[in-house]
C-alpha cells in the first residue's frame, strides 16, 4: 500500500525528518489561501500515485498566489498516467544546492533490509544505480540486529559529505529507519533530500506499506489524514470499492471478458489463454486460495459492477479454497442478480463433486476443463 | 523415493486446533501423512484427529519425535510458529499463511538459513509426494503417484498442471509449492538440486510466473548442465506491469521480473518451454524419449 506524497510528509515530519511548508488544497481557491500563507515561491504538486509525475506535467512552480491557482485548476482538470488529482499539494518553494537521496527498502535477494544513500538525488534511484553506480553507498542490516546510528554516519562520509552536513544526514537516516521499522514499510524514502543553507530538507516523501503488516497497523493506518473521495465514478472507485469487499487484486483491462480466480498463479494462466484464445479481458478479480462463499459472491459483484462485459469465465481450482463453499457464493450472487451477461464456469479441486451439485442444481454450467471453459467464455465474448 | 519428505516421515501440525489446521490434518492423515503430534499454544492436552496436541514445539519434540512441521497458524502470529520449529531443530517447516508480514518473514528465514533448516513459503500449498504423503493442502484427487517432479511458486498453477499429467497418465514424484514471495526460503534452484539427485523423478516441470529472479536463478543453474530434462511454463506473460497480481512478488517493475525474460533465460538454459499446462503431456514424452533415463 503506498501513501500519497501529503500523507508520507506527515509522517515524516512528525519523525523528525525536515518538510518544506505548505498544505493540501482539495480545490483551485483553496490552493490559492494555501499560497498566499507562503509567499511568491510555489510549487504545486499533484497528489497522485504514479511514478514519474514531474514528467508528465504534475508538478509546477509558481511565482504568485494566482499563478498557484491558475496551475492547480490545470491539474485538477487533467489526467496524470491515469490517475485524475482530487487534491495538490501546494508548498514553500526552496533553493537546494544540492540533492541527495536517502531510502530504506528490502532486498528480496538477501532477504534482508537495506539502506541506501546516494549523492545524486532527484532522479529514480534505479537510474541512478544503473548510469552512475559509483554516486551510491548501501549498507544490509541483519534482520535480528537493531539499527544503530553509525550505520547513518558511515553511509553520510561514504557519498562525500563532511561536518555539520554528515550528522544532519545520518539524522535523517535514522528517522527514515524507524518509519520503516515502525510501520512496517517497504519504502521509505526522501528523494530528493535537498540541501538549503545548512539543512536538509525531504522535497518529496514516499512511504510504501507492506500490505501483509495490515492487521496489526491497524491504528497507524487510521491515523493517516484520507485522500478526498472520488466523486466520479471511474476505475479508483471501482477498485477500491472492491477492495472493501475482500478482493485483494481488482485490475481493469482493455477487453470484454471479467476473469474471476482463485490463485494467483492459476489466474494468470487464465488471463494468458484468455488473449492466447483470441480474447480481451476486460476487469480481473483474484481472491486468494483462501476464501469463502461470501468473498466469491463479493468477486462476481465488483467484477459486474463493470459495464458491458460480454462474459464472466470464473477459473476455480482450490486446496484451501473448498468448492462447495465458493458454489454456494456464485449461486448466491445470481439468485440476488439475476444478469444477461453469460457466466462460465470451471470448478475443480477440494470438494468439487459437492460444489458441482450445487451448481448444476442451480442450472449453472460448470467445466472440468480449463481449456474448454476459456475456449467458451471467449466465443460467448465474441457473440457465437 | 521422494524429496524432502517421503511415506512414514514424521510430520508435526502446527495450528492444529484451528478450522483450517484441523480440516487439513484431516485430509493429511485420511491421505497417509505420518502425523505425530500437533501444536496450539493453550490447547496442550487435548487429542486432534487422534493426535496428541502440545502447547509448544519443544514439547511435542521430546514427547513424539517429529522431522518435519506444517504451519498452519495465521499471518501475524506465523513466523513465530515457524521459528519456533527451527529452534526445536525441524528440518523442514511449511508455513501455508498468506499474510506474513514482510519484517518477519526475513527474521523467519534468517533464522532458518542459520540453523540449516529450511522453509517451504511463506504463502504456500506446501508439498506432496503423491501415493507416499502430504505436507499441504493440494486436492490431491487430481494427482498421481509416477516419475515427473514439480516446482510452482504458485499452488493452484501446481494442481493444474498435476491434474492435466495425471489425466494424461503421467504421475508425479515431488510436487512443491514455493509460495507467493516476494521473499521466498526454499527456491527453484533448491528444488532443481534436490530432484537431481532423486531416483525417482526423471524429469522436471518448472512453473514460474512473472516477477524477482527466482526463474533466472534457476536457468542459471540448468545452462551449466542439468543431467534431467526440464519442462517451463512461465505465466503473467500478459498481466499489465505495474500491478501486483495476487501474489506480493508477482509483479513486473520498471522492466524487470517481466514473463519474456524468464522464457528467453529458461530456454537459453536447455528447458523446453511451453505456453500452458496441456502442452506438457507431449514435451514431456518427447524429452524423455529423446534424453532416455540416466542409470
């Protein structure tokens, strides 16, 4: 789960980490009120999720308050790789002398955290280590040990800091290192973590939560300010609406097919016959390999939540999962909303004989065959 | 012959007491599983299936001598089951939660690496050894006892491909679910060494999906001569990047970890690559025909 820039700087500042001034504006006025508390140099920033944002015209300097509000009204109005702004951030615009960068992630090779620094900041990190390898320090820590300062120090002298510059970064390092710890990050990261005079300042924040940590971050995740909600019913809506149903994976494609699994990896084999078929997915729901009647009934609500699709393939193949179980939540699901759109089913594995009564009771047409059951959903989408 | 677990290997069920543990343990004993003793921490005294339950691990070890452990105790709560486990000296431990929080997986494998025992997940199916015994939660009516090891991250890719051999009259020897990462313990490279060395497989099927660089750590290893044919499917081939799909290291990013390295790598190495688990009847005969069994 990644947090919005405005969200990771909250948390950042109240972990000692320096954040220029300035505050969320969920409108172009408000963006103006926030500017004017600031002064002349602006910067107004889109709260989106997307990597690569300055690029693609989501971050803006201005020189005034009605500049401010001019940019905003832009950004409110335009689509980012996707994602439409419902808020900006508008802050203090300073001058850096330089820009360093400061990350703490996880090594999924070593297994185990890693901190990394880099003089070269303001860039992605992962460009940086491939053209400049040579601007980047990294240290691993052992998964039993505790986090002790000097490991900041020597990352600090190691990208060529000295003085007063050395100890503010490793400062920053040790705060970026309980945030992680703390709550269970994947990511936290200042980049840049510009240099001003004789501090150092986060221009940018982001913190990426690891999304199995959910349950016992509980009241860490409640405290965090929301992202206005969309009005606007679109993909966001939809997925997050899926997501308080207990889908954990809701992805919106190009096609006509809803594909409903109950494995990752068996739903992407179906997602590639599917297109191998001669098929277009259109929306994707997988459930885990570990879920109930009630959560299949869930999948088939946010996957016909989508418009106009032309069939539904459900791919079920479960140990975990048991068949009866997940037949009762299809025949639950169409007994409530009865549809036109054609759903085509697979069932196989723990108690399948069980769930396929239900189902042919039900007068739902099941496979025992993948292959047999893409090849229909396919031609169904295709209106034969 | 079988890997890492075979008939008659003593096997401990953690989280026995549970709806999930209980129904597996079942299903384990009902299919041969030698299970000896089980684990609920609070629920020590009581018998589960006709299996003595401890309140700890080191417990049922002194009293009932298990090699090897399946966890079925939730995510939060799960690495420290499955430490737990590695300090009372199991070989092997399968942890079949989902949701393991990334900070204690890493402790949890940690650990493990550093005693020599080794971790089938987190986010597993587990394993099985059709015909001999169990270690999972696969349905195993769709498998078979016979020659043909297999190694998935994913659990349901496993019974697929399982169920598609076994109606094609090909058994299988090892089948192992790796997990849904993105940290793993054992991997395919583990596996791979393993199957070398078992009698009873004469081939491998490999089942990889997209993200990481387990698939080219594996290739890796097969292009410096893997004396048993190798059989690839890699799925996610059209999964859009940037998203997780289902499984945390399921997830092509920046370019990396995307379906078509891992095919070019794997072939590369020597594997035969296919496209979906029903072309694997024939690649497999073909192979085997064409490399015949290593006496």
């Amino acid at each position: 789960m990644q947090l919005y820039e405005f969200q990771a700087k909250k948390v950042f500042e109240q972990s000692g980490i320096p954040i220029p001034k300035g505050r969320l504006a969920r409108t172009a006025e408000e963006a103006a009120k926030v500017a004017e508390e600031l002064g002349d140099a602006l910067v107004v920033k889109a709260q989106v999720l997307t990597g690569g944002r300055g690029l693609a015209g989501g971050v803006k300097f201005a020189d005034s308050p009605e500049q401010a509000e001019k940019i905003a009204s832009e950004i409110f109005r335009s689509v980012i790789r996707g994602e439409r702004p419902r808020a900006v951030l508008v802050e203090e615009r300073l001058k850096p002398l330089c820009e360093l960068y400061a990350g703490v992630t996880y090594d999924f090779r070593r297994k185990c955290p890693v901190m990394i620094s880099s003089s070269q900041g303001g860039v992605d990190i992962e460009t940086v280590s491939r053209e400049h390898p040579e601007a980047i320090a990294r240290k691993l820590i052992d998964p039993f040990r505790r986090f002790e300062p000097y490991v900041g120090r020597g990352l600090a002298t190691e990208i060529g800091l000295i003085g007063n510059k050395a100890n503010e970064y490793a400062n920053i390092v040790g705060c970026l290192w309980r945030i992680f710890e703390q709550y269970d990050a994947e990511l936290a990261e200042a980049n840049p973590l510009a240099l001003t005079g004789d501090r150092l300042v986060a221009l940018d924040a982001k913190l990426n939560l690891d999304d199995k940590s959910v349950s016992r971050q509980s009241d860490f995740l409640k405290s965090i300010e929301p992202m206005p909600a969309d009005q606007r019913e679109g993909y966001e809506v939809r997925r997050s609406r899926a997501r308080e149903l207990g889908i954990p994976t809701y992805i919106e494609m190009q096609g006509s097919i809803g594909v409903v699994a109950d494995g990752a990896g068996s739903g992407m084999l179906t997602l590639d016959l599917v297109a191998d078929y001669g098929g277009k997915t259109r929306v994707y729901c997988e459930m885990g390999g570990e879920t109930t009647a009630e959560i299949m009934e869930n999948a088939l609500l946010a996957a016909l939540a989508v418009k106009d699709l032309r069939a539904v393939l459900i791919n079920l193949i479960g140990g975990l999962n048991l068949m009866d179980e997940m037949a009762k939540g299809i025949s639950s699901y169409l007994r409530k909303h009865p549809t036109k759109v054609p759903i085509v089913v697979r069932m196989s594995g723990t108690n399948q004989d069980e769930g396929r009564r239900v189902l042919t009771a039900e007068g739902i047409r099941w496979f025992d065959s993948l292959y047999e059951a893409v090849e229909k959903a396919v031609a169904v989408s295709r209106g034969h | 012959m079988a890997i890492l677990i075979d008939r008659g290997t003593r096997a401990l069920v953690q989280g026995i007491t549970g709806k999930i543990g209980s129904f597996q343990t079942k299903l384990m004993i009902e299919y041969g599983t030698n299970v000896v003793a089980g684990v609920t921490p609070g629920k020590g005294g009581q018998k589960m299936e006709c299996v003595p339950v401890y309140d700890s691990v080191h417990q049922a070890v002194r009293e009932t001598s298990p090699e090897v452990s399946i966890c079925f105790v939730p995510g939060p709560y799960a690495a420290d089951a499955a430490m737990e486990a590695v300090d009372a000296g199991l070989r092997l431990v399968v942890v079949v939660a989902e949701a393991v929080p990334l900070s204690d997986a890493v402790k949890m494998l940690a650990l493990a690496s550093e005693r020599g025992s080794f971790v089938l997940g987190p986010d597993t199916a587990g394993l099985i050894s059709p015909g001999r015994s169990k270690l999972g939660v696969q349905p195993h009516q769709l498998f078979t006892e016979g020659n043909i090891g297999i190694v998935s991250r994913s659990g349901a890719l496993s019974y697929e491909t399982a169920k598609t051999l076994t109606e094609n009259r090909i058994g299988q020897s090892t089948v192992i679910g790796l997990g849904g990462g993105p940290v793993w313990g054992l991997t395919y490279r583990d596996a791979l060494e393993r199957f070398k060395d078992d009698q009873a497989t004469d081939a491998v099927v490999l089942l990889g999906e997209i993200g990481g660089h387990m698939e080219e750590e594996a290739a890796d290893y097969i292009a410096k001569g893997y004396p048993k044919p190798v059989v690839a499917l890699v799925v996610g081939r059209t999964a859009p990047p940037g998203q997780k799909m289902g499984h945390a290291g399921a997830i092509v990013q920046q370019g990396r970890g995307a379906a078509q390295d891992k095919i070019a790598a794997l072939r590369n190495a020597g594997a035969a690559v296919v496209n979906a688990p029903r072309e694997i009847p024939n690649v497999i005969k073909a192979e085997l025909r064409r490399r015949p069994r290593a006496k």
